[in-house]
C-alpha cells in the first residue's frame, strides 16, 4: 500500500521554487531592478517591460512572488517558518500603538498594490511621503520590506545547488572528521 502522507518540506522556499527563481533571476541584476521598479510603481520603460513579460505570464512564478512578498500562514508549512505580515508589527510601546496599527495598515495596502501589479501594471503605488508619522513609517516599511525580498531573491537565486554526487562526497568527507 502507497504512503498517501503529504511531503515534508524542509525549507519555505522549495527546491522547485529555487530553480524557478535561478532560471529567472540568476546573475541578473537588470531584471531584479526591473521588478523592483515595477513593485514600487514606477513607470517601467520598454526594455523593463520586455525583461519581466515572460517572468509574469507564468503563473508559477506570480504565485512564488506572492508567497515571498505576501507570507500567509498555513499547514503546509514548515515547523520553524510560519509567519505572515501582521506578525512583524511592533506593539511593544503602548503609547505608539495607533500609529503602528495605521502605520501597518498602509504598508499592507502598498504591498496589495504593489503585488496587483504583477498582473496588471497600472495598479498605482503611492510612495509619496505623507506628513503622518503612521504614513511615513508605513511607506518606510514597505520599501525595506520589498528590498529585504529581493535580496532573498538574488541569494536563492545565486545559491549554488549541489549535484547528488557532490553531495556524497561532502557527507563522505564529513564522516571521516
């Protein structure tokens, strides 16, 4: 009788994912920036749009993008990897707390825009800086937000794979220290 349990995923990014941002993204600087640009709602010039059409006709990829920028909790996850955006909001000072929950909520909004783009690139996204504190820091953390994604980005995609012979021969070379 076949085992019929689902896999165990070890990492919240799969190896499948990996290929599929190494295929798109390794040692490719000018369509990270593309994206980037896109995400943050700048108008995107010819050569931008050309880079990031076929990265945004698959659906994979859209979902993968989704899964990177927009976390949600779910069973499938990895014990250890579980978070979703609203856990990064900081409560720790009763007195900030209506400016962090506001601050939170325009951060949100702007990764929905942002990530709307994905499939349609008129979606705006308002970077301007508005004179609220909560404003100012819900845009402040959107764009460390989207930075600190591309940077996964480009570490996983210039992550160098091991092939299953490689990775005898360091299993094998461990075993004798």
């Amino acid at each position: 009788m076949e085992d019929k349990k689902p896999q165990r995923r070890e990492r919240f990014v799969l190896d499948r994912e990996r290929d599929l941002l190494q295929s798109y993204f390794k040692d490719n600087e000018d369509l990270l920036l593309a994206l980037r640009n896109l995400l943050f709602g700048f108008d995107l010039d010819e050569r931008e749009t050309a880079m990031l059409a076929p990265m945004l006709k698959s659906q994979e990829t859209i979902a993968l993008l989704n899964k990177m920028f927009f976390p949600q909790l779910g069973k499938d996850i990895p014990v250890g990897q579980s978070i979703d955006l609203w856990m990064i909001i900081k409560l720790e000072d009763p007195q900030q707390y209506d400016v962090n929950l506001k601050a939170h909520e325009v951060f949100l909004a702007k990764i929905d825009s942002a990530l709307k783009r994905l499939l349609d690139p008129k979606v705006k996204v308002d970077l301007t800086c508005k004179q609220s504190p909560a404003d100012i820091k819900g845009r402040n953390t959107f764009i460390q937000h989207i930075e600190g994604q591309l940077t996964a980005i480009r570490v996983l995609a210039n992550e160098k794979v091991e092939t299953p012979e490689e990775r005898i021969m360091k299993q094998a070379k461990d075993s004798l220290k």
